[in-house]
C-alpha cells in the first residue's frame, strides 16, 4: 500500500480540537457535555460546519448520529465510516472520543485534498462520524448511537430512554434540534475505524505510541434494588425500620470484600448511588445501585455475579430489605475484526510505528460496531498516567500525531478498496 503523500494536518487538528474542547469546559472541572444536552448541540454544530466547510454533506439520523460524508465514488459503492463521539462524561476529559472524531475528520479533509490534487483514487465512501451517548452518563445503556445504526437496539426503545430527570432521549434530541432523519444516510459500512485514546498506562509501560486493539474485555453491569420502607427518621422505633440505604452500604461493603478475597483479578465499581426519597427525615425507602465488574473470562464473570448476588441477598435479609435486579447485562469479550486489524498493524509499520497488540478494558463504538457484524477496528494512542474520565484526561500532541498519521493511511488504503477487494472478512 502506498503511504506517501498528504501529511495529515495537526496544526488543523489542534485547532479544531481547542474549538471542541471549549464546549462544556468550566475552569479546573474538566468538559462537561453531555449526550443531547445543548453543549452536545453546540459541538455537533461546529463539527458539522467545519466538516461542510471542508466540502462534506452532512446527514443525521433518528437518534442523531451526524455523518459528514464524501461520496467520493459514487452511490452504487461501499461505504468506510471512522469516527467516535463528541459527548463526555460529567467533569470528563477533552480527548476521550473526541480525538476520535476529529482525528478522522482531519483525515478525511486531508485525503479529500491529496484526492482533489490527483494523488489518490478512492474506490469507496467515506463518512466521518460522530456517535449519540456513547458515554452512558445521561442515558443508559451506553453505546446507544452506534447500537441503534448496527440494528442491536431498536430505535424507539433508544428515543424512550430516561435521563435522571425523567427526559426522554428523543425529548432531549428534539431540544437540540433533532427530530428525524435528515439528508440521506449512507448504509452499513464494509469497515469501520475508530482512533480513541487507550485510558490506560499499558501503551506507555511498553514504549509504544500506537495500539492495534485485538479485543475488549467483557464486562457485567448489575443495577441493584433494595426495597425498604419509608418512615419518620426520628419517633420510628429502631425494630420498626427497614432501611434500604443500610442495606446499600452492607451491599456495597460485602461486593468489596467478596472480590477482593476471591476475584482479585477482576477490576470492580460501585459508581452511581439512587436514595430515595432523599429526605434527610425519612428512612431510606428504595437505594438504587449500578455495580461493575470487567474482567476476560465470562464464566469468572458468572461465577463472580452469583457470589455477589448472593451477598446482595444477605444484606436484604439482614436488614429487613427486600432485592430486586433490575438489570444484569453481560457483555461478551469482543475480538476486533481479524483483516482489519492486521491491515492496521502493517499500515503503522510502514507509517514508522512498532504497534503494540493490546486489548481494551473498555467499550467503545468500534466494539458495538463489530459486535453487530460491521467490520471494525481500534487504534490506541496513549493516555498521560493512564487518566480518563478526569478533567487531566491528556494526550501529547506527538502521540495525536502519531494516531493521525496511522488513521489518515489505514483510511487511504481502506477508501482506495483495500479491505474490500477479496480481502478476508
Ligand atoms: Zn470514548
């Protein structure tokens, strides 16, 4: 495959990204913007007129994934897509996701350009795009762009999604502007690539600049219930009360002590908290709880949620609670797909990188993606001590140019027919 030619552009890189990274920010507390909210809708319009200034026709459909496309070989050929998300989480990072949509838009701008100068000849269509609550901070379940695209969620179950106020998804698109498809939406891509930032120190314990991710880790999400009953905090005998925060603490504290004894091995979260009614004079009536647990092994993963299950129970009991899960997801370890991420592999060779073959702790689009049997892959570049979803969420500037630079030609060698064209699937 040929490399020469365009360097992707980093001063416009940065400059965009500075752009970006303003919407949401708040001094010392990092970007908030989240998925719908009007700092989302004030992203997605700056991105949807830089890329329509660099000569895209943007489409959006229903659950308000943007597509700045160039139809570079007509409307008969496939489509790329690379991208990722412009939402963050409350108090987030500027990269995470964002670097991702960026980075392909500078590509794509840079590879229009090497195009329009007759330096390459695309056999396929690309689209740069920017995917709705990937984060799962506002609505949950995360992923819920790319799930709806890849067919995993139908649509209108995406759109009744609840925020903690009660604001449906399509109320909030509405909010911002979206309500329906508009412009025509290009098809289900023959490949799909995403840069995102790794959120690790894997990456730079190896001396590596560029990950070619193989696979994810599963994951399994539980939300869990303990029922008590309201009452006055103080003339309510202690024998009378059946106290669902307690029961949430017990829960909370035995969840940590079973992992850590048995499945050390498995990273573990607690992370969001729901008391109800919230009044500081009323014992606690319902205390709602998302835990988490990652590791590579389902059948770890199995065992693991039945021993915590099982301590759930007891705090229920002890406590005069009663449990209820609410959900229980178990998200399978995903492998990235196999041509795709050789292609990336020598591409970054031939770019001057040595790769590193990692897996990635977390989900991402790409994941969604190939999960739903879209041909996808995921390029790391480093995380500065590993921190993300923290306002010093940081990437060098030569490591963006480094994933840049190894987007731009996986997407040259990709628009020029180079995974299509009897290329293993
Ligand atoms: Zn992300």
């Amino acid at each position: 495959m040929d490399n020469s030619g365009t360097v992707a552009d980093h001063d416009g890189l940065s400059a965009i990204f500075d752009r970006i990274s303003a919407i949401g920010a708040h001094s010392g507390q990092g970007v908030t913007r989240l998925a719908a909210s009007a700092e989302d809708g004030a992203a997605r319009a700056i991105f949807a007129e830089w890329m329509t200034r660099g000569g895209a026709r943007m489409a959006e459909d229903a659950v308000g994934n943007q597509f700045a496309c160039f139809d570079w070989a007509g409307e008969n050929a496939p489509w790329v897509f690379a991208g990722s998300h412009l939402d963050t989480q409350p108090r987030g990072g500027r990269f995470d996701g964002t670097l991702g949509v960026l980075s392909a838009g500078c590509a794509a701008l840079g590879l229009q350009a090497e195009k329009q100068a007759g330096g390459f000849k695309s056999a396929r269509n690309l689209a740069v795009v920017n995917w709705t609550n990937e984060e799962g901070a506002r609505y949950q379940p995360s992923l819920t762009g790319s799930a709806v695209f890849s067919g995993a969620l139908p649509l209108g179950e995406a759109l009744a999604l609840r925020d903690g106020a009660g604001i449906s998804l399509g109320d909030a698109l509405a909010g911002i502007g979206i309500v329906g498809e508009t412009g025509s939406v290009p098809p289900r891509p023959e490949a799909y690539v995403e840069l995102h930032v790794e959120q690790g120190r894997t990456l730079t314990e190896a001396g590596c600049r560029v990950g070619t991710v193989e696979g994810t880790w599963a994951a399994r999400k539980m939300t869990v219930r303990w029922i008590g009953r309201a009452a006055h905090t103080g003339p309510t005998p202690m024998a009378d009360r059946c106290d669902a925060l307690l029961a949430a603490a017990l829960g909370i504290a035995a969840f940590e002590a079973v992992m850590a004894e048995h499945y050390p091995r498995l990273h573990r979260s607690a992370a969001r908290l729901v008391v109800e009614p919230n009044s500081p004079n009323v014992v606690v009536e319902r205390a709602t709880v998302w835990f988490e647990l990652r590791g590579l092994d389902i059948s770890e993963l199995d065992r693991a949620g039945k021993a915590v299950l099982t301590a759930f129970e007891t705090a229920a009991v002890d406590t005069g609670t009663r449990l209820e899960v609410s959900a229980d997801a178990l998200r399978a370890p995903a492998g990235m797909d196999g041509g795709l991420v050789a292609i990336v592999d020598h591409t970054a060779r031939l770019c001057g990188f040595e790769p590193l073959a990692m897996r990635s702790v977390a989900g991402h689009d790409a994941v969604a993606l190939q999960n739903s049997g879209i041909p996808s892959a995921l390029i790391f570049i480093p995380s500065v001590d590993g921190i993300a979803h923290h306002p010093d969420e940081l990437t060098l500037a030569e490591d963006m140019q480094a994933g840049l630079t190894v987007l731009t030609a996986v997407l040259r060698h990709l628009a020029e027919g180079g995974y299509g064209n009897g290329q293993a699937r």
